[in-house]
C-alpha cells in the first residue's frame, strides 16, 4: 500500500473507545481523497433487501433497497465472483453463505435506471460451516476456515471447487477479508483482526499458492464488521476502501498506492449504516 506512515487524518480509526454513535454527522467529503476514487460494501437489511452503501465523487451514498421480493434469508458471508453491465442494465452472482453453514449461488439482475431487479437464490452441495471471512477474486474464492486460508477455483456456474488449504494456520483472529487487486503474478487481499491489525496477503496464482503476509498497522481495526477494497478510476496503483463498524459508522481510507507493502491513509467518517454489510 504507500508511503511510511498514516496521515493525521488516520485519528478517524474507530477504536473501541472512540467510535463515534451511528446518529453522529456524516463528513460528505474527505480532504486529499481525490474526486475518482470509490468504494462501495454490498448490504443486506434484516428484512432482507439489498442495498448498497458507499463513497463516490467526493460524498457519501447509501442506495434505497431495490425493488424485488425480499431475500430467504439474509446471508452471513457473500463474496461477488462475477459482474456484467451494459448501460443501465447487468448483474452479479455470489455464492452466499447462509447462518447455518450452507451454501448458495445468488444470481442478482439489477435496472439502475428503475431501481428494480429480480434474483435466483440456488442451493449448492456442501456445508462451510466454522467459515471466518470470504472473498473472490475473477479466479478464485477465498475463504477463512478456522485458522487455515483455503483457496478455490470458482467452477462453472460460480460452484467453489478444487479448494487447497494454502495456509494452514495463523488465521484464526481475522474478522473480514477482502480482494484488493491481481496480477498475473499473484492475488493481493486485505485483512482485518480481533485484535485490530490490518494485513495485507498476497497469494501466488500458482498451483500451491505460495503466500506472503504484511502486517501493515498492527491496531486500530478491530471493530470494523466489514472492510472492502474500492479503488480510482484514473489511477490503478490506488486504493479506496470502506470500513463499516458494528456501531454503524461508515469510514474511508484512501492510500495512493497499494501496490507497496506500507500504508499512507488519508480518512475519516463519512456515515452510519446499521443493516449488515459485506
């Protein structure tokens, strides 16, 4: 990620003592993130609608839930292994991770310009119960089983399949897990802990899937329920990512380059959200 340390504006990581309330004021725009930068979290509410919460062109944004019947259940992990677009119109599919452990491949078609959609929800063979964090890149899903990292090739339709143990240990304080960027080289994730570090992991896209992990701050990252990688529309070595805490705050971080393994954030509060995000 970039340069050596955090910026001032890193005093915005929510801590357990500083978090501010969700009803605290939002701050709409960030000094020094630029205006392309973006970063959005999947959210499913209780009554299990789909919303989308983010930051974009310099401000905040939480979508109103799009029209179609409601979810059967509202997932406890979702990682998006496909997305298509062609104006207005595209769709998604996840494979969604349901309370009990069973797995699902969920299909979303989405009209931006009405705000509707329609979805399949399709039961899949296996259980993941004992699951930590999950993630995908194009190629693979990543998922945190216990304290192992097991990498899968996402299969036809968006089924996990051939799935390696790449690490068997060492993972078992992470609480969300996110795909920040590839090469061809090699998968890059970023991770939270229970015990508030953020690191960055990177798995080799080679049969054994050789990995390599930074810690990148050793603190200050332990209350967020979910942390996703954006980026910038106008400079791909950046990242953009957006953190949403138990309590509800929404933050952003901004680094100009993640490609390195150091950190330089500009960030603060943007909003509250109170509905689960992923």
């Amino acid at each position: 990620m970039s340069a050596a340390a955090l910026a001032v504006g890193l005093a915005a990581t929510p801590s357990s003592a500083t978090t501010a309330s969700p009803s605290a004021p939002s701050r709409a725009t960030i000094s020094g993130i630029p205006q392309d930068c973006h970063a959005e979290a999947l959210s499913v509410s209780s009554s299990r609608y789909r919303h989308f919460v983010g930051y974009n062109f310099g401000s905040y944004f939480a979508s109103p839930r799009l029209k179609q019947r409601s979810l059967p259940f509202q997932p406890r992990f979702v990682a998006l292994t496909q997305s298509w677009w062609a104006g207005d119109s595209g769709g998604e599919r996840h494979l969604a991770v349901d309370s009990a452990g069973r797995l699902h491949v969920w299909r979303q078609n989405i009209n931006d310009y009405t705000g509707t959609g329609s979805y399949s929800m399709k039961r899949i063979t296996g259980s993941w119960k004992g699951t930590k964090a999950l993630t995908a890149s194009k190629k693979y899903i990543y998922r945190v089983s216990g304290s192992a990292l097991v990498r899968y090739e996402i299969g036809s339709g968006g089924v996990p399949v051939r799935g390696r143990v790449v690490v068997p240990s060492g993972y078992g304080s992470v609480k969300t897990l996110t795909h920040d960027y590839s090469t061809p080289q090699a998968d890059t994730l970023i991770a939270t802990t229970t015990g508030g570090a953020l690191r960055q992991i990177k798995v080799r896209r080679t049969t054994t899937g050789r990995t390599t992990s930074v810690t990148l701050r050793s603190s200050g990252f332990e209350n967020f329920r979910s942390f996703t990688a954006g980026g910038c529309w106008d400079r791909s070595w950046s990242g953009t990512y957006l953190g949403v805490t138990k309590a509800g705050g929404v933050y952003v971080y901004y680094d100009a380059d993640r490609t390195d393994s150091r950190v330089f954030f500009k960030s603060g509060r943007v909003g509250s959200w109170s509905q689960r995000t992923y």
